[in-house]
C-alpha cells in the first residue's frame, strides 16, 4: 500500500538511496532553495535538510524532482489508476478481461474519506512564525509555502463532494500582513475555490479554507490534478495512495488529515484583500504585487516529528515539471474523451506551460474536399479552449491527425515542421482580441486580460522550408544577427523596445515594409523579433520560452504583406512574432551569485553535495 505519512516515505525514499540528508546548516532564505534547483537540474535525489537556519523543522526538498522517483513513490496503485482509467475509456475493457471485475472495486473503496475524531495533527499548536521562512528567489516579497493543499467547501452545499484542494501559494509573512493573524492567500482564473469565494460573498460571509502542508504525498499531488468536475481531489488522493483519507471532523470547522505534517486554518473576509508578491514564479519572471485575498489566521497546527516539503520554481524545466509529466501520464488519455476528434494535447512545458498548446484532432467533416481547408480543426480548437486551465493558453497550434497518422504530438520539431509545412498565414489565424489569460503572464495589457490565436492548419504541403539561412541575406537598419531557430524559423535581434504601442511597433512595421518582395526571408514562414538571437536560437528551450512568454498574440504578432479581408487578419509572406521585452514585463528570473557560490562551496570534495551536482 502506498505512505499514509510523509514520514514513511522518506524512511523508505533513504533506505532506497533515493534521499540524501544534508546535515549542514543552511539558510533557508536563498541557500535551500539554490540547492534544490541544483539538484533537480542534475536529475539528483530528494534532499532533507535537517539544519535549517532559524528553524525547528526538517525541510523536504525535490520529493518529486524526477518522474522515475515519482512513478516508485505511486508504485503500488499507478496499476489500479490505469485500469480505472481504461474502465472510462472503454467499457468493455470488463467483458475482455474478467479478472479486473474483482479488482476495480477494492481501488473504488478508496475514493471514500474516512472521518475520525481526533489524529496526529492535533497533537501541537504554534503561530504562523513558527513555520519555516523558505524564500526562493532574491526579490520575493516574504517566505511562502510553495507546496500548499488548499481546502475548501462549498458554502451552499458543505461536504467533501462538494470540497475543492488546490495548490495557491500562500504568503506567510511580508507586505502588509499583520504578523502571525493574516496571511495571503493566491489563486489565479479557473480554480475551483473561485467558486466558493463568490458563493461566500453572495451570502456575505467569510469563507472557511484550511491548508494543509504535508502527509500523504497522494495528498500534494491531488492537489494539482485537473479532475473532472464532480470528483472530489480528495477521493483521487485516496486511489492515488491505496487507502481511505482519515480526516478529523469537527462541528463548525472544515476537516483536516490526520496524517498532515502542518495544518493552517483560518477565514477569508468577504472584502478584505492585500498585496501580495512578488514572487518568482514557474513562467521565469517575477510574480509582480497585486491585491489577493487575505486568510485570516484562526489554528496552526503540526504533527510530532513534522517535515516540512517545499519546492521552488522558476524558469522551466523545475520540479513542477516532473509533476506534470506524471499528470500526463495518469490522465493524458482521458483529454481525448472529453473533445470528441480531439487525438491529445501537449502543453508545452518549457514554453511555461500556458502560453502555448500543441495539438493533433481529426479533419473529416468534408473527405470529398479535396482541398483540405481547416474545418474540424476549428470546432477541435474552440473546444480546447474552453476546457478549463487549457483555456488560458495564448498561442494553439493544431494539426490533422489524417496528414501524418504518425506525428508525435511531443516530438516538437517535427510538429512545427509539419504545421510550417502546411500553413496559410491568410487563411489559418483565427484571433480572441480581448480575453483573459493567466494570472502569472505578464505579456497582456493588464492582469488576466491578454488575447489568443488559434493556429489550425492541414492539406498538402505549401512552404518549402529553409535550413539554412541565406548567405545574400541584407536586413534594415537596426535588425540584425539572423540566427536559425528550426527549420523555416528565423530569429532576429531587433531594435529594443522602450516605448510600447502594442500592433503599431513602427520598427517592426518598417521591417515588414522593407523586406517584402524578394527578400530571402520571405522563404521562411516564422520570423521571431527578440532582444538577443544568438541566445534565442541556442537550444530548443530558449527558443520556446522567449517567443511564447514574451508575446501577446494579438498585439505582438506582424506579417510581409498583411491584410485584413472581412474583420479576418492574416498574411501572404512570413508571420513575424515580437517576443522583445517590453516596458510592462515582468523581470526575469536571475539567481544570486553569492548564494551560487555557496552552493559550489557545498558541492566541493567532501561537501555534502560533492558528485551530485
């Protein structure tokens, strides 16, 4: 069976030789999180940091840091998730195979909590300054927990089945806060507290929310899955860890786990909110401040022999990574259920995730057509994006699964390839101008608010694709330093931007004046403007993180011989997308070299980190 305490599966993670313990006193402001994204890029173990400075508790680190040490902790139930994955995708999964008959209801046994009157998380009570002050990059506004299980109930409708657990971070201290009664409370668009926020406040009441920090670690998964509405997190976390939920009931209160290392309980005021930020958040850029909610601190509680799990983010690929390719892999085939046509999503993580999708569906409404216009693909598209999280994507990308049966939705390369291939800038684009988009990109005109396009592309072949630049290649004045990103993709330095006018950039209207007509990079059908190419074009990566964060489709996207043809914009030459930063961006991400070199110090012979990073 899987780990009822979070304990247990650092007892076994060690006896695996899956966990090292560093004994040596480090700052949790800075150092411990250095650390941690260290050993995660090395592909390390999970780190117990024993000493923190200032501090009481063990802090866990990089638990989930690769999917191979995330796949061991789940090992015992990942066989029953899939049969019960393949029970909803196919009914008669049962009639071909009897025998699963008699296991698919022990896993089912476990989506039920269990309620209990009293459990080890009632054992102490502290104040909010007792917790550790974890701070991951320098110009965060206060330590925060950044491996938070958020709970709350509907208002109308109390009850686990009607409860929501989500991952918000959680400002302890900083700011305006007053110290160890309020704490700050982040959740950005489509999360389901949103609902009982606002069911709350339509009955004009505080809403009742407790976090908790630790136990299960089916518990901290669960908290970020995207389930089906109706099914309680708290149900999956109980299939996910082979057995029941104990919760601790209690008249008036919303329950806790049991076997939670840490509990916060506390209200949200029906008006009050705070500034909150900034922090560095998983996109690569700062967080900046804005006002959120604010948690009015009732009870903190922690278990004896509490460890307290953290991670910290940032540019991707982080341990938040290895969270999402595990979701993939549990519900990645339920995605195409839910869209009929659809073949699979991929959310581009090194892109952060949100800004860009990548999809294969079905092209079938019309197989007498022989011209093969995107038709399918667009009610595909639509759908996508109006499926929960995958709504706040910017950029979407889909292709015909009838074009190339074998295309790898994650090999990247090859989708752009073939998508280049295939596009029609006249014809392909299809814009939402004033939407909303996520809460952590800061690419819009303000928070939340941003635009999407929707690229849908399919049929025969229309763009021979470059690889290689063009030896004869002049640009514009100010342009400069044309590097190959893929095949038909070209990136180019252009001048900075100072003063931004958002669709009007007259350097970039100027270049799109200049070079169309002969110009070589009319061949390539994807030109990137960006502050430094040659970092741009370097790796893979840098190429999907600059062009997809730092650009807002509908302001930032330009076109050689652009037109608009009955409200619908597009172009006959090459697309050219502004991924320079601009005024109103949020800063980037930069480690502290002081702090880097402290980290080195500890990976020098004899350091605690010596042979792992």
């Amino acid at each position: 069976m899987g780990y009822e305490t979070l304990a247990a599966c650092v007892a076994d993670l060690e006896k695996q030789k899956q966990l090292l313990r560093i004994d040596a006193e480090l700052d949790p402001g800075l150092e411990i999180g250095a650390v941690q994204r260290r050993v995660y890029a090395a592909g390390g173990p999970a780190l117990l940091f024993t000493r923190p400075r200032g501090g009481r508790f063990p802090l866990l680190g990089n638990l989930f840091g690769t999917l191979e040490r995330t796949r061991f902790i789940f090992r015992d139930t990942l066989a029953d998730i899939e049969l019960l994955v393949r029970l909803k995708l196919d009914p008669r999964e049962l009639l071909r195979h009897p025998g699963s008959l008699l296991k698919a209801p022990l896993a089912a046994l476990h989506l039920l909590p269990r309620s209990v009157g009293a459990g080890p998380i009632m054992k102490n009570r502290i104040t909010i300054d007792d917790l550790p002050k974890i701070v991951s990059w320098p110009q965060d506004g206060g330590p925060f927990v950044t491996l938070p299980q958020v709970y709350s109930e509907s208002p109308l409708s109390p009850g686990f089945r009607n409860a929501n657990l989500g991952m918000y971070r959680v400002q302890l201290s900083g700011n305006d806060y007053r110290q160890n009664e309020e704490i700050g409370l982040h959740y950005q668009l489509h999360r389901g507290i949103g609902v009982h926020h606002a069911q709350a406040l339509e009955r004009g009441e505080p809403l009742r929310v407790n976090i908790f920090i630790g136990g299960a670690p089916a518990m901290t998964v669960a908290a970020v899955m995207p389930l089906p509405e109706g099914m309680p997190e708290l149900s999956f976390a109980g299939l996910l860890a082979g057995h029941r939920i104990s919760m601790v009931t209690r008249k008036g209160k919303l329950p806790l786990p049991a076997e939670a290392d840490f509990c916060i309980t506390g209200t949200v005021e029906p008006t009050k909110t705070l500034p909150e930020g900034p922090f560095g958040d998983h996109l690569g850029y700062y967080s900046l401040v804005h006002d959120f909610p604010v948690l009015k601190v009732e009870e903190v509680f922690h278990r004896p022999g509490a460890i307290w799990p953290f991670t910290t983010v940032g540019r991707p690929p982080q341990e938040d990574t290895s969270f999402g390719a595990f979701i993939h892999e549990l519900t990645g085939d339920l995605i195409p259920t839910v869209v009929p046509g659809l073949k699979g999503v991929h959310a581009v993580d090194a892109a952060g995730v949100h800004p860009l999708l990548l999809a294969v569906g079905s092209e079938r409404y019309t197989p007498y057509d022989q011209r093969r216009a995107p038709q399918e693909l667009l009610t595909i598209g639509n759908a996508v994006l109006g499926q929960g999280q995958l709504s706040l994507a910017k950029y979407l990308f889909i292709v015909a699964h009838e074009d190339a049966p074998e295309l790898d939705l994650h090999d990247i390369p090859a989708f752009f390839r073939h998508l280049l291939e295939r596009v029609d800038w006249r014809r392909d684009l299809h814009f939402q101008t004033r939407t909303t988009m996520d809460t952590l990109d800061y690419s819009g005109d303000g928070l939340n608010r941003g635009s999407k396009v929707l690229v849908a592309a399919c049929g025969p072949a229309l763009w021979d694709l470059p690889t290689a630049l063009p030896t004869d290649l002049s640009l514009p004045d100010g342009f400069s330093a044309p590097r190959l990103c893929l095949p038909g993709i070209v990136a180019i330095s252009a001048p900075p931007c100072t003063t931004y006018r958002p669709g009007e950039e007259r350097d970039l209207e100027r270049f799109c004046r200049t070079i169309a007509g002969n110009s070589p990079l009319t061949t390539f059908p994807l030109i990137v403007m960006v502050d430094d190419s040659d970092f741009t074009a370097r790796t893979l990566n840098n190429f999907l993180w600059v062009t997809f964060t730092r650009s807002n489709p509908a302001a930032d996207l330009y076109g050689i011989g652009a037109a608009t043809v009955a409200k619908h914009w597009g172009c006959s030459g090459p697309l050219i997308i502004d991924a320079r930063r601009k005024p109103h961006h949020a800063p980037e991400l930069e480690d502290d070299p002081k702090v880097e070199q402290r980290v080195d110090e500890l990976a020098a012979p004899g350091g605690p980190l010596h042979g792992i990073i």
